[in-house]
C-alpha cells in the first residue's frame, strides 16, 4: 500500500516537473521571440497554453485523489502542499511568457528602443530564479534557493529602472509611448515571475523542513 | 508540553523475563487532553499503558524500575492502595467485554463494589454513566435487559459507561474500536473528545488517521522507546525524528 502511493507520489513530481519545465520554456521563448522580434515564435508560445492549463487541472486532480485514498501525513503531505503551490505559480510563469509572446505582434514593425534596455537581462535573471526554484523541488537540495530573496532585491531594482528609463523615452517623443507601455508591461512580467520563484522555493522549504519562512 | 501533566513517568524501564520491554521512557501526559500512543506491534505501547494502573502487576515476571507519578504521588509506593489506583485510572479494552448481566448491573458493578449501596444513588450514578458515554437515549428502555444483546460498538460505549461510572481521573483505552465498524468507531472519537472535557484520555492505537483525529498529544513508541511525543498538529506535520516520520508515512512497520 505504502509503497504503491510512494510510487504514485514519485510520478506526481515527476509530472509536476514537466509542467514546470513547460512553464519556464514558456517565459524564455515568449522572451526570445520578443528580443529577436519572431513572430512565429511567439505563436507557438501562445499555442501551449492549452496543453499547461490542462496540465494544471490534471496535476491537482491527482492531488486531491492521492490525499482522498491514503491520507497522507508529515512529508508525503507535505509534498503534495508544495505541489498544489508549484502548479499555480508554474502555470502563471508560463501564462506571462504568453502575454510577452503577445506583445510580440505590437513590437516587431520597428527596431527594439534602446535595444529593449535591461530587459534581456532582467528575464536572464528571473528565469535562472525559476529554474533554481525548480531544480530545489526536484532534488530537495534547499541550497539552491538560499540567496533567493537578494536576488529578488535585484529584479525589483531592474523593473523600477526599466519604469524610469521607459518614462524618459515617453516624454522624449510620444511615439514611444506605446511601445514603452508594452517594455514596462514585460518588466512587470518578469518581476511576477521572480515572485512566483520565491513562492515555490517558500514551499519547497516547507515540503523539507516543514518550516514556513518568507522570501521576498 | 507546559501544560499541567496528571501522569508522567521517569526512566521507566520493564521487562519481561528477559525482554526489555519498555527502555527508559519517560512521558509527561497532560490533564484534560487526549493523548494517543502509537507505534508498530510490539513496540510497547500496550505495556505502558498498562503501566499507567498497574495491569502489568498480574503477569508473572515482570520487573519494572523508574517511577511513575499520578498527581505526583508514586504508583509504586508501598502505601498505594491498586484497588484505588484502578479506581482513578479506569481502562477499556480493544474487544468490548460487559459482564453477562444486564446493561444495568453492569454500569452499577464498579460503584457497588466500592461501597455506594442506595438504590436511588445507583440509579443515578447509571444514567448519568450511560449518559456521559452518550448511550442512554439508545438503551434508557431496556436497562434492565442483558448488555450482551447489544451491538459491538454499543458494548464499548457501555464498557466507557462502566469506567466511569467509578468517577477516574484517567481513562486508559488500548485500540478501543478495532473491533468495531467506522460508525460505531465514529461515535467512540466523538465521545472520547467530549470525554477530555472531565477526564484526561489515554488511547492506544495503530490506527495513525484515529490518532491524528483524537488526540492533542502524539507520543511515537520504537522497540521500546518513547521516539517522539509531542502534539499532534506537530507530530503529523512535521515530526521532528527521522524514525517518527517514516513510520508514520508508512515507510516501515
């Protein structure tokens, strides 16, 4: 019995990784599509989010199934909290890697102003959050995300750079208005990403240590 | 635990011949709550239990060293009267166990047997035992009929009238609904949460979800050992003891 549901919850984070995973390629290639100006690329992040909505729907389905039929306690319990917690923000990572990829269609008649600014940077770093926050929850190692909140600091930093250098293009010329919107948009993106990195490296301390800490 | 403890126990080692059943466990077991002993079979939960009043005095080799307190007094001491020690510290068994009498005489056999004599007083003392242990509405118009004509888990409930119809202090219960089916199991935790508001409850069982469900305190016995006690919200979310955690996971016993 035990070992039937240990078995099942192995492959319930085993499927949670790739929806993880879907998630974190949904943000770099909305990224990509956007430095590179590729349309066609920011289609098919668009067009994966089907496939991670319903892997959501079918992750917490197996959670709850698994708590129904054996009660879990104490880490396998725990496992399936941080689960339920990984799955939300992984589907919100992947959901504003779509609405960059969107921006792609506003953004690609004309050069990129200021070469995006810190963009390319700030989503460097955001997405290497993500992917520790990640990589913690598969491999339990709590290393990984122990520098998070200072990295956080970083990112708010660069969003509120990007906001400040946005408006001077604004005021510059008021054609850039728009465009700009859409840079501060995707640094407002970013920075939600970051914070949803947080989030479930938050849970995978709980899920180790049971202990709850904040990471902001 | 910082609350008030009604029994604790200190070193308490017991063997049987040369079984070292109970290994330097030392407890504290708080007044008003439930406390939930668990732990694989034969790790000695049952023999602490039966500590707590002496039941292990009747089987022959029993050594047992360390002490045991209730309200602070040894169990041991010479001047300890058992008769009154099983009074305060009351004990229900995994299989249901009335006297071949009637519902009645049954819950009167404990008050009699320690000199309440009035017919009225006994009356009273029955109801409200029958009530106390919520049967009365169940058998209130057939008291006078044999208790072995009722169910399993009504044979409990009047087993829990029995034991308190003698007014304990503490009630020992070792896997008090094993033998019984989950709606019977189900009025028996509802009953023993309404107990703790009088008495303090101390329940044996390998049921770990009954445990999680009941109790305020968890203590995690091992070949022996007192593992881990704790309260339960701790024990069942994040038990401090790596040993604690895979039993209860399931990953051994």
């Amino acid at each position: 019995m035990a070992e039937k549901f240990h078995t099942e919850l192995k492959k319930l984070k085993a499927d949670t990784l790739k929806m993880a995973q879907l998630g974190r390629f949904m943000l770099r290639t909305g990224v990509d599509a956007l430095i590179r100006q590729d349309k066609e690329l920011a289609a098919s992040v668009d067009a994966r989010k089907v496939e991670i909505h319903d892997m959501e729907v079918r992750i917490e389905e197996q959670c709850y199934q698994l708590v129904a039929l054996n009660q879990p306690m104490a880490k396998d319990m725990r496992i399936i909290a941080c689960t339920l917690k990984v799955i939300t923000a992984s589907l919100r990572i992947g959901r504003y890697g779509k609405s960059i990829a969107n921006t792609v269609a506003d953004l690609s008649t004309k050069p990129h102003i200021a070469n995006l600014m810190s963009i390319p940077h700030m989503a460097d770093l955001a997405i290497d959050m993500v992917d520790d926050a990640i990589a913690a929850y598969e491999s339990d190692n709590l290393r990984l995300i122990e520098d998070l909140s200072s990295r956080d600091d970083t990112i708010d930093a660069l969003r509120h750079s990007i906001f400040r250098e946005g408006i001077t293009y604004m005021m510059e010329d008021p054609k850039n208005i728009s465009r700009c919107t859409h840079y501060i948009m995707v640094a407002r993106y970013l920075e939600r990403c970051a914070d949803h990195a947080c989030k479930i490296a938050e849970n995978v301390q709980y899920m180790e240590t049971g202990e709850r800490v904040e990471i902001h | 635990m910082s609350e008030n403890s009604i029994i604790s126990t200190t070193n308490l080692n017991l063997w049987y011949n040369e079984k070292h059943a109970l290994q330097s466990v030392s407890i504290r077991v708080p007044k008003n709550r439930v406390t939930a002993l668990i732990g694989p079979s034969g790790c000695g939960k049952s023999t602490l239990l039966r500590c707590f009043n002496r039941l292990n005095d009747l089987i022959d080799n029993v050594k047992i060293t360390g002490e045991i307190k209730l309200d602070d007094e040894n169990i041991h001491a010479p001047a300890t009267d058992v008769v009154t020690l099983r009074k305060k510290v009351g004990m229900v068994f995994q299989k249901p166990n009335p006297f071949p009498k009637t519902i009645y005489e049954n819950v009167a056999y404990g008050p009699r047997v320690h000199g309440v004599r009035d017919k009225a007083e006994l009356d009273k003392i029955v109801e409200q035992s029958l009530r106390h242990a919520a049967i009365w509405d169940e058998v209130k118009e057939r008291i006078h009929d044999s208790a072995l004509g009722l169910s399993g888990g009504q044979q409990q409930r009047l087993c829990i009238a029995r034991t308190l119809a003698v007014e304990p202090e503490v009630i020992l219960m070792d896997e008090p609904c094993s033998a019984l089916d989950p709606i019977a199991t189900a009025k028996i935790e509802n009953l023993i949460e309404r107990l703790k508001e009088d008495y303090t409850v101390i329940i044996v069982t390998h049921n770990m979800q009954q445990a999680a469900r009941v109790s305020d305190y968890t203590g995690f016995m091992y070949l022996g050992k007192l593992i881990e006690c704790g309260k339960t919200r701790q024990i069942f979310e994040h038990p401090k003891e790596e040993l604690t955690e895979n039993y209860i996971t399931g990953r051994f016993g």
